[in-house]
C-alpha cells in the first residue's frame, strides 16, 4: 500500500505534460481531456486536494463565454470543434489557458 503520494500542482503537471504531449500519448485536446479527467480520478481516490485542479472547474464556463456557446458541451467538444486540426487543438487550449489563468 502507497503510504504517501507527492503530486505536482495541477497547473505545473499540465505545463510540464504540453511541453513534452507525445510522452504522454497526448495527440489532441480529446486526448488532454482523457488526461485531465484521469487527474481528476487520481486526486479524488487518494483525497488530494490541488487548489489548480478546483480552479480549472470553471475552464468550462470559461471556454463557453469565450464562444459564446449556450448547451451541454464541454471544453474538450468546444475547443475540438474551433480547431483546424488535433494538433491545433492543443494550441488553442495553450492559449484559451493562458486567457483563462489571467481572469482568475
């Protein structure tokens, strides 16, 4: 059994993770998704509490406001869907980031 865990910030592991996507199999936004949402699950089964990974609950409504979009659709669809390619994707979620890190 894992006595202790150490987990970097959630900010510092996604900066670190788009610097190097292919080490991590990260192709696309859908795949960054997958990524986070694994995150996510980690940090919840180990009770971590990451401040970040709490802030970045609001990246949906962020992203939704920036595209005026109205519906169901998550970051992931919405930033997918403005992209010209995968690999762009992951461009556009640097910048929307960015944006979004300013705001807060």
């Amino acid at each position: 059994m894992i006595e202790s865990i150490e987990i970097k910030p959630f900010y510092n592991l996604l900066e670190h993770v788009l610097s190097v996507p292919e080490l991590y199999s990260i192709e696309s936004v859908k795949s960054l998704g997958q990524f986070i949402n694994g995150f996510r699950v980690a940090t919840a089964a180990y009770k971590i509490e990451d401040s970040d990974l709490k802030n970045f609950e609001l990246f949906t409504k962020f992203v939704k406001q920036r595209y005026d979009i109205v519906g169901g659709y998550d970051w992931v669809r919405i930033i997918n869907f403005y992209s010209s390619s995968s690999a762009n994707s992951l461009k556009v979620f640097e910048k929307l980031l960015v944006e979004f890190k300013l705001s807060n």
